[in-house]
C-alpha cells in the first residue's frame, strides 16, 4: 500500500433546490498521507461540510470514487461503511459530544471495535493530551478545554487511518483553539495519521502541512509560507 491514506478523486454532489440543481462539489480531488496535516478553507455553503461528510463515509458522491487506506469504498454497503468509520476514521466535531454520564475514560473505552493488540492506550492518550487527571472524570466536571481534548482522544483511541476535524475550535476561545489544534497536529505527526480539518479559523493556518480552499465547487491548493 502507498503512503496515501484518504484520497477522493473526481468527487461530485449536488442537491435539489426546488426545479433548480445546486453543484456543491464539481470534479475535487484531495490526498493526502501519513502523518499528512490538511486544513480545507472556504466561505460558508462553500461545500466544506459536504466534503468532509463524503470523506467519512456519511455522504454517497454523485460520481468519484473514496479510497481509505488504499481501498476503494465507494460502493460499500450501508453496514460496511458503519464498520469502516469506527475502525478506520476518527471524527472530531465543533461540540465535544461526550455522554454526560460516562467518565472520560469510558468515553474512549466504548468506541474501541480494534482487537486490543492494536488498540491505543486510553492513559497514555490522556496523558499525552495532558489531561491525565480527567480519567475518572465526568464532563460536567471538566473544562471546555478539557472536554475538547477528552474529544481529540476519542478521535485517536480506536488508532484509525484517518482523523477527520470540522471545525474543531469553533466552541473554544484563540488560546485553547489554538492548542487543539496543537494537540491534533502532534498526535497525527506521533502516530502516522492523515487528517483533514475544516476550519474558518485563519490563525491556525500555520499548524498544518497544506492549505485547500473550496470555492464554487472547485478544491483548490493554495500557496503559503
């Protein structure tokens, strides 16, 4: 298999509006590999959240194919494609989404589906995000911060091949943003992941290896120091 983890190639959707057909996404093609930090900017209706949702298997493209791990899933059945996004794609939301009533350690302990010789250790991805002392913790005891970090772990728990973040700072403030997005980089560069973030937050721009801007249905690379 080669270094590409997540690839669309060619991908189209549009939607009826009315007696009118809107194109979100006309011909985009991304990919990108190990340990391969990407970030997709764009006005909002721009397309970004469709695309995201085509990459995780949410979505079914109108044309193009989506190979994950070096496999094309395109036609994968309803089951399969429940079974590929718990075992080979990690999602990271604007909310935190964690069960109130579950401790931050079960949290990550009920979306494991890997046999445990290749599960990732809970505490050693808690202690890497620096939150430790949360294990036994609910949410309503744990900061914003806190919980957007116990979110990131959940993410990276199961050791899936692609980590996919939508708008991963928008409910935290520039300073605790910013070292989310930190925290996503160093786990992706760590473990060899490829991940993909949607985010209208500029000031983390420099945290990633490439810059996508969607536009009027087209994915364009764009050019950054």
């Amino acid at each position: 298999m080669s270094g590409i983890l997540l690839e669309l190639k060619d991908i189209c959707k549009s939607y009826r509006d009315g007696s009118e057909e809107r194109v979100i996404l006309d011909g985009v093609s991304l990919a990108v590999g190990k340990g391969e930090f990407a970030a997709i900017v764009g006005p909002s209706g721009s397309g970004k959240s469709t695309f995201l949702s085509v990459a995780g298997l949410l979505l079914t493209p109108d044309r193009g194919n989506v190979l994950i791990g070096g496999k094309d899933v395109t036609g994968a059945s309803k089951g399969e494609r429940t079974m590929i996004r718990r075992r080979q794609l990690g999602f990271i939301f604007q909310s935190h989404n964690l069960l109130p009533y579950l401790k931050t350690a079960d949290q990550l302990a009920i979306v494991q589906e890997k046999p445990m010789r290749e599960k990732v250790s809970v505490d050693e991805l808690l202690s890497e995000l620096d939150i430790a002392d949360c294990r036994d913790k609910f949410p309503a005891k744990m900061s914003g911060g806190e919980k957007q970090r116990a979110a990131i772990a959940r993410a990276f728990v199961n050791d899936p091949d692609v980590i996919l973040a939508d708008e991963p700072t928008a409910s935290l403030d520039a300073q605790r943003g910013r070292l989310a997005v930190e925290m996503i980089r160093n786990e992706v560069k760590k473990r060899n992941k490829a991940a993909v973030m949607v985010t209208h937050d500029n000031r983390v721009l420099d945290l990633v290896d490439s810059v996508y801007r969607i536009d009027g249905g087209k994915l364009l690379k764009e050019r950054f120091e």
